[in-house]
C-alpha cells in the first residue's frame, strides 16, 4: 500500500516538474472540442446534437496522448527493472501509475467538460449527465490504454501501433458515454448507459492491472 | 517440502544457486548447463568477451529473465516460487542508473525506500549521500549530476537498500580512481558482513574472497 501510494506521487510529482507533456495532451483536448461549434457555425441544434460524441471522442484521443508516457520513460531509464524487483507486488505499482495517469490525463477533461459543453449549448443537466459519464468513463481509458502501452514497450513505432491495438477496445465506452449524454438530453432513461459503464469500470478494475503487469514483464525480459 | 529443506545444513548450503541454467537470446545459445554458486562472504566475478551472456547471466540471477532450462535457487528455493522474499534481499544496478533525472538525488533515495519496502530516516539519506561526496548537491535534480556523481546517488543507494545479495552490472564504469577505491571497499565492507555479490567488469579487482567465473 505504501509503495503503491509511493508510485503515484513520484509519478505526480514527475509531472509537476515536466508539465508542458500533459498540458499538450489538456490543451489538444480543448482546441479540438473548440474547432467544430467554429467549423459549424451558430446552428445550436446541431451542435447539441453532435456534443457527446464529440467531446467523448476527443477525451479518447487526449487520453491516447498520454499514454505512451505511462511506462516508456520508466522503461528507457531503468527504473521499470527495479520496480519489478521491489519485494512490494508489482500489480500494485502497475495500479499506482495507472492511477496516477487517471489523476493527470482523466481527471482534468471531467473537469473541463461543463466548460466545453457550454460551447455546444448544452443544458445544465446534460452538462451533469456528461460529467458523470466522463467520471465514470475516463478510469476505463486509462486502464485499458495501459495495456496497449505495456504491450508496445520498446516496439519502434510503438505509439501508432498502441493506437491501432487501443482505440478498438475503448468503443464501447464511447458508446455508452456519449450515449447516455444524448439520451438525457431527449429525455430517455440513462440508467441502463450507466450500469454498463460501471460494469465496463469494474470489469476493467478486476483485470487490467494484472494484464498490464505481466505484459510489463514479458517486455523487459 | 519443509523437511527437504530444513535437511540442508543452511551454515554451509550455498545461497545463491544456479543449476545447469541455459540461456538462449535470439536464435543463439549463450551458455547452457551453467552451475553458479555464491555463498556469503562470497564475491563472483563475472568475466568475458562482449556479447558472451554476463548481463545475461546476471539478469537470469536477478530474475528478470529466466532461463530457457535449469533453475536459479536463493536458500534452496526456486526464485519463481517465491520472489519477493528473494527480492526483498536483492539489490540489482544494471546498465542504465535507474535514477529519475528530473528528481533530485535524495527524492531519488527516499523513493527507492518506499518502493524496496526499508525505512530511511532523513538523517540516514543525508549522511549517506555526504558520505560518497554529495554535500550540497542533494537538492539537485539528477540531470544536473554528471556521471560519476550519478554512480555515487548508485552508491548511496546500495548503502541503504541493506539487501544480502548485490548483483551489479558494470559497477566501475564512469568512475574516478578514488570512487573506484571507495566501491570497492563498499564491496569489501559488504562480504565481512556475510553479504554476497556477483558482479561483472572488464578491469582486475582488489577484494578478498573474490572467485572468477569466466564465460
């Protein structure tokens, strides 16, 4: 437990010192929600209706941004050796950096969403709605986005490949993200969108950290 | 199980054990059906020509790897079995520093602290990294160390990771002659105190109770 909180504050603390690598992947997040209410025009309806998807698939991509970085520079620098030969369990340092890529990746998009979402005039309970699924939908993208990241260490090219691997799993989470955003906003029930994202986290929860751990070790060896 | 083990006298069983290990990289054979020893009190001077298998060896010694044949025991168990009781013993330096170079030296020490499971007061961290000729430089990010004093932060970590065993890869490298001298009598200072090493380099080393295995 130590260890583990061990890992995600030096992985924080890491990025408090090198902060313009997440602030890149902040700052994509919020030009591209900006471009299409620019690129479409005033028209309030459409906007509306093209929100969730586009917010939704915009947090994929600026989540994707920072997921190279999750083991690549542990890995180029030794560090992931020693941490795999710390006596502490190394599925639970693998669940600190994850958590720790939540906190700095995940975390500031639910935060900024209700300010994207103002852009594409949505009303205050979407805007909830939104939050809530990016709350419970962005803790998915980093555990899944770990193992692509795990399983692309050391490959040349490895960022695009971990896109390719990555990308295809995170669907049904923009699925019912983006769709429980627009079933509140024509007045359906979003519970059902919900359950699922919730099963979808914990399944997540459940597995990926021993996936990625084992994936971490298969690649330095 | 448990009587098998207790059967071996523990005061003369060799700790560190590997038999008959074989080790494949790529489509080569780098050795096979190596046996290794190291008892405490004991250093292992690993030698051989480059691209032979010393990293390689020393990797399957760690853990990290494990061999394409044969079994690496600690007191007799197999390390698979159970890893971090060994690990908890084990201190490894390869070839790169594994410090984070945007932290400083000590954050460096106290991370490696919490991760290895030890305490380290901050009086410990301090005097230690003094000690190998830091004083003054503890607040700085590791960047801004050159490579020596690099391997010195390396120094100071091995001092107070407290682990019996030391497998290290290439220790001497980068080093100035005094911390050549200092290394060396850390090793020393590490096998009176029953502590085992297995390390490779390319120059002849002063220490006692030191065996050569060449590959």
């Amino acid at each position: 437990m130590n260890a583990f909180i061990t890992i995600v504050e030096r992985d924080l603390l890491l990025v408090m010192r090198r902060k313009s690598e997440v602030l890149t992947a902040l700052f994509f997040f919020v030009i591209v929600t900006s471009l299409f209410p620019l690129g479409i025009g005033a028209d309030s309806a459409l906007l509306r209706k093209i929100a969730p998807g586009v917010i939704w698939v915009a947090a994929l991509l600026s989540t994707l941004l920072g997921l190279q970085r999750m083991f690549a520079a542990d890995y180029a620098d030794g560090t992931l050796e020693q941490l795999v030969l710390s006596p502490n369990s190394f599925t639970s340092l693998v669940f600190g950096k994850i958590v720790a890529h939540w906190l700095v990746c995940g975390l500031p998009l639910v935060l900024l969403a209700p300010v994207i979402g103002i852009q594409f005039d949505l009303n205050a309970e979407s805007l909830r709605v939104l939050m809530a699924t990016l709350l419970l939908g962005t803790p998915v993208l980093s555990l899944l986005g770990s193992i692509g990241a795990a399983l692309t260490l050391g490959v040349r090219g490895g960022s695009v490949l971990m896109s390719l691997l990555i990308l295809p799993l995170y669907i049904p989470v923009l699925i019912f993200g983006a769709g429980a955003v627009y079933a509140s906003s024509v007045g359906l029930d979003i519970s059902g969108h919900f359950s699922l994202l919730g099963a979808l986290f914990i399944l997540a929860l459940a597995f990926v950290p021993w996936v990625s751990a084992t994936a971490v070790k298969i690649a330095i060896e | 199980m448990t009587a098998i083990n207790s059967s071996i006298p523990q005061s003369t069983a060799p700790i560190l054990e590997a038999r008959a290990i074989t080790c494949v990289r790529g489509e080569r054979e780098l050795f096979s059906r190596l046996d290794v020893q190291v008892s405490p009190g004991e250093c292992l001077h690993v030698r051989g020509e480059n691209g032979v298998g010393k990293t390689s060896l020393l990797r399957l010694l760690t853990g990290l790897a494990s061999p394409e044949s044969g079994d690496v025991l600690w007191n007799g168990t197999p390390i698979k079995k159970d890893s971090s009781e060994y690990h908890s013993k084990l201190l490894f330096l390869g070839h790169r520093d594994a410090l984070k170079e945007d932290l400083t030296a000590l954050e460096n020490l106290r991370m490696y602290a919490a991760i290895d499971g030890i305490k380290l007061a901050d009086v410990e961290a301090f005097s230690t990294l003094w000690r190998f000729g830091l004083k003054g430089r503890e607040d700085l990010p590791v960047n801004c160390l050159s490579a020596g004093q690099k391997k010195r932060v390396l120094m100071a970590r091995m001092l107070t990771r407290r682990a019996q065993v030391w497998i290290l890869d290439e220790p001497f490298n980068a080093l100035d002659a005094q911390a050549v001298q200092e290394l060396q009598s850390l090793i020393a200072q590490h096998l009176e105190g029953n502590g085992l090493v297995v390390l490779t380099s390319h120059q002849p080393l002063e220490i006692s109770n030191l065996r050569v295995l060449d590959l």
